[in-house]
C-alpha cells in the first residue's frame, strides 16, 4: 500500500510540470496539430477518391488494403516523390517518377493554409515556432505513410522522400507563416550585407541591394523584374496549354480511339479522365517545352519537337494526351515559335511598365542600361522557372527506353533564358525610348512656342543663329494639359545631354528659335526671370 501511495504521489507530482510545460509552448502544440491536421486531409482526401474507384470498379485486383496503399502512394507521389512499382510482368522493380501536377496543388495549399493559421493574430506562436511545429507535425505523418506504403506495390524511394517531402512542407509552411505577417521584407542578412560588400563594381551593388539605405529604387527594380519574370511564365505555360488544345482538336479522332481502347467499362474511363485532367499542367509545360525548340522525350531516345524529322508513329502508348503529341517538323509547327515570342515580348512590356511608370514631377525614368539589365535578370528567373517545371512534368516510367519521358529541363531552362532575352531587349529598348517620347510631349503642354516669321526667303534666313526680337516671331499657343511652369524653370522631362526642342517662354514675351545656342537661351532666361532693380531715389 506504501509503494502504491508513493508512485500515486510522484505521478501527481507531474502535473505541475506538464502544466507548465503546456503554458511555456501553447502555440507550438496547436502548430504540431495544425500540421498533422494539414497532412491528413490530404491523405484523406486521396483515400476517398482511390476508394471510391476501388469500390465502382467490377474487377478489383486487391482488397481495402490494397487501396488504400494506393491512396498513400498516390500522396507522396503528389509531392515530387518518386514511387517503385514491384509488381511488373519482368519481375524487374520500374520507377515511376511523373507527377501529376495537379495533384500538387492541394498538399501546397493545404500546409499554406496551416503555416497561415498558426501564425495569425489568436495565435501564442512566434514565426519560427508556427514554421517548425507546422513542418514537423505534417512530416510526422508523411513519414508514418510512407512506411505504410513500403509494404505494397508501389513503394516510394527512400532518397526521394527524405529530399522532397521535407522540402516542399518547409517552403509552403514558410510561405503561410510568410503571408500571415504581411510578407514583410525585414533587414538584409549579414552573409547577404557581406557579399554585396565584397562586389567589386557598384552598379552591381545597387542593381543587386535590397536595401533602402544603398540603393532606394532597389524594391522597384526587384519588384518589376519579379513580375515580368512571372508574367513570362505564365504565357509560356498558357501558350502550351493552347498548343495542347489545338493538337488535341486536330487530333481529336486519334484522342477518342486511344480512350476507348484503354477501357470498356464507365469506372475505368473516369479513372482515365481524372488521370488526364491532373495531367493537363503537366502537357501544357510540355507544350511550352515543344514551342521554345528542345520538344519532348518519348522514350527509346525519340524527341518530339518541331524540328524533328521523325513522327512518333507507334512508338507511344494508347493515352488521349499521348495521341495529340505532334507529327515530324514542318512550317505548321514551326509556327509554334510565336509562344516564346509572345513571352518575351511580354517580358519586355512588364520591365518597360516599371521602368517608366509615369510622367510626374520628379519620377525619372530608368536609363537604357538599368532597363537591359533588368529584361535580362527577369529572363533569367523565366528560365529557372521554366526548368524547374519541365523537371517535375517529367521523369522515368521504367527502365531502359522509359527512362527518360517527358522534357529536358537543362535544355529547356537555357532555351526559356536565349528566347525571353533576345526578344525582350529590343522590345524593352524601343517601348521605354518611345514611352519617353511620349512624357516629354505630354509635359511640353501649356507652354509658348515661338515659331518665326521670315521676312526674307527661308533658306537664307533659317540657319541663322542671329537673335530676332519679337517683333520677327509670331506666336503659337498649345492647348494646355497640364499645370504652366514657372518661368526660367528647368525641363526635368529632358535629358541634359539632348538638344532641347522648345524653351518655356520667359516673363517679356520675347524667345528665339531652336537653332540659338544652349548657352544663350540659358543666359536669356536667367536675364528674365531676375526681377529688375527698383529705381534710386531722387
């Protein structure tokens, strides 16, 4: 009875400790549950769905169990995790490392939405401890599931899991976190300081700094080429959903054989049609692959591009996408080429918008160098992108000829950066010179022009560069549409190395041609604009 009393009061005499415990890490639980929550609607989710396949199909291969090892493969496959497939007629193992990028975008949102809700305003959790709970509880139920999965069919890559499940919960997790403060910026890391300190040219620095105390239009010129990047993303990849689509119309026939030769019954066909529709983004970057040049691998070392002499053929495996895949190169599919055009040139336009964004007092546009520099950082991003997608819409789907299916990313991410730039400078050079253009004329409103009046023939008279008085000039008003300048006051709109068109009038009314020197019309208008002397008196 003793003893039973004893261990009675040391167990009580834990709960003051647990308490405590409790009360020091509030946040930090409800981001432990937040993350394991996160990770098991996903998991759910694809269970439903593989379950609800496995009960409508009337010849299911394996049990409950079955399935559901299924759905977790499934799950981790949805986070770039490369699966094993055991069962295969060879008896060898086939990798299978296509994901689905649509499949992608619910365990994104999912930790987005945790990393968000752990760090809002009701929450006790620092930053750092919502991002750790919230990776470490969605990876302990990751790492549960793949062991689940070890034991079936499909099993994931050890290799794999341990890179790309830490990897995407950590970067989602922290883009939530990130969110729920307002997605600040913060001061620039010390290594980052130290870097950019060790930079031997100065227009590095301030092209690079990100901070206000070294280069003030840093945010702006990160900010445009951020989004002139994303813009020339988004229409490489909607350009190849379009070219997807037209190929698909153009061999709709070939689409609808493939589909109903893969099954009879109804089951199977939806199963066939989700596969297709979570496989969209992955043909659209694989139709942005085709139109930037390097194409697409389809196995036994064949590409498809449109510069390929040879057509598929039979080479490809009955799938509706599969079947809208291109025949060998010719001028219809040379025309595929107007996409990464059309990014570029996109590119181009988005750096031009932050490069001149309005004709305002003292808001100076960007010079010719700062704007090639910017098309061509934002070039770049676009090819990092383009590659990173291209990676995670291939991958293997066996061994030996499968090996490879799907585009190059190392050839497509150099074929991204080569067409954005080379398109994109020009077309920012011509747009900001000609947007400039058109602030100079917009500024020059409301002010005097004098043009003369010859009383001589005009090709005796017109290279002069005497001074006429005003009774030589006749005067002509431009309707004003903007505030009058002062008189003598500078032209911030012109560029001091630039021959100056026009001069504001000055306060007698009196002006010259455009062909008078610079330094005369200046000392003209500070004679002007000083007031006269009062006269002494008598």
């Amino acid at each position: 009875m003793r003893v039973v009393t004893q261990m009675t009061d040391r167990r009580l005499s834990l709960s003051p400790l647990l308490t405590r415990m409790r009360d020091r890490s509030p946040g930090l639980a409800a981001s432990l549950l937040g993350g394991a929550l996160a990770a098991g609607l996903g998991l759910g989710s694809f269970a439903v769905l593989v379950m609800v396949l496995w009960i409508s199909s009337p010849y299911p291969d394996s049990g409950p169990g079955g399935a559901l090892h299924v759905a977790a493969a499934l799950w981790l496959l949805a986070h770039g995790v490369e699966l094993v497939r055991t069962d295969t007629l060879s008896g060898l193992t086939m990798p299978v490392g296509v994901t689905p990028l649509l499949l992608l975008v619910l365990p994104l949102w999912l930790l987005h939405r945790a990393g968000r809700d752990a760090s809002d305003a009701e929450s006790e959790a620092g930053p750092r401890t919502a991002w750790a709970g919230v990776v470490v509880g969605y990876l302990s139920i990751g790492a549960a599931a793949a062991l689940y999965t070890s034991g079936g069919d499909l099993r994931p890559s050890w290799v794999w899991t341990a890179v790309c499940l830490p990897l995407l919960a950590a970067g989602a997790a922290g883009a939530g976190v990130w969110t729920a403060y307002g997605r600040p910026r913060g001061p620039m890391p010390s290594w980052a300081r130290r870097t950019l300190a060790a930079l031997p040219l100065s227009r590095v620095r301030r092209f690079v700094s990100a901070s206000d105390s070294v280069a003030p239009e840093a945010p702006r010129f990160v900010g445009g080429v951020v989004r002139a990047a994303g813009a020339g993303v988004a229409v490489l990849v909607g350009g190849g959903a379009l070219l997807v689509a037209a190929s698909l119309v153009w061999h709709g026939g070939s689409a609808r054989a493939s589909f109903l030769q893969l099954t009879e019954v109804w089951s199977g066909r939806f199963a066939v049609l989700l596969l297709c529709l979570a496989l969209v983004p992955n043909a659209a970057v694989w139709g942005a692959a085709y139109g930037l040049g390097p194409g697409v691998v389809l196995g036994a070392g064949h590409v498809a591009g449109p510069l390929s002499e040879a057509a598929p053929g039979s080479l490809l495996p009955a799938f509706p996408l599969l079947a809208a895949v291109p025949g060998a190169g010719g001028p219809l599919n040379w025309a595929t080429g107007v996409v990464p055009v059309a990014a570029g040139v996109t590119v181009a336009w988005f750096v031009v918008a932050a490069a001149v964004p309005g004709s305002g007092a003292g808001d100076a546009g960007w010079s010719r160098g700062r704007t090639v520099a910017a098309v061509a950082l934002a070039a770049g991003l676009c090819g990092v992108a383009l590659a990173v997608l291209a990676g995670l819409a291939g991958g293997p789907l066996g061994v030996a000829a499968l090996a490879q299916f799907g585009p190059v990313w190392w050839q497509v991410g150099p074929a991204a950066v080569v067409w954005t730039g080379v398109v994109g400078v020009p077309v920012a050079v011509g747009v900001r010179g000609w947007r400039l253009r058109g602030a100079r004329v917009g500024a020059s409103a409301g002010r005097v022009l004098r043009v003369p009046r010859p009383s001589w023939p005009s090709w005796l008279s017109w290279p002069s560069r005497a001074r006429r008085t005003p009774a030589d000039v006749s005067t002509v008003t431009v309707p004003p549409a903007a505030a009058q300048p002062q008189p003598g006051a500078l032209d911030s709109t012109l560029e001091p190395d630039e021959p100056y068109d026009f001069l504001p009038a000055d306060a007698t009314g009196s002006s010259w041609h455009e062909d008078v020197s610079r330094e005369a019309r200046w000392a003209a208008l500070k004679e002007a604009s000083t007031p006269p002397e009062p006269p002494e008196p008598a």
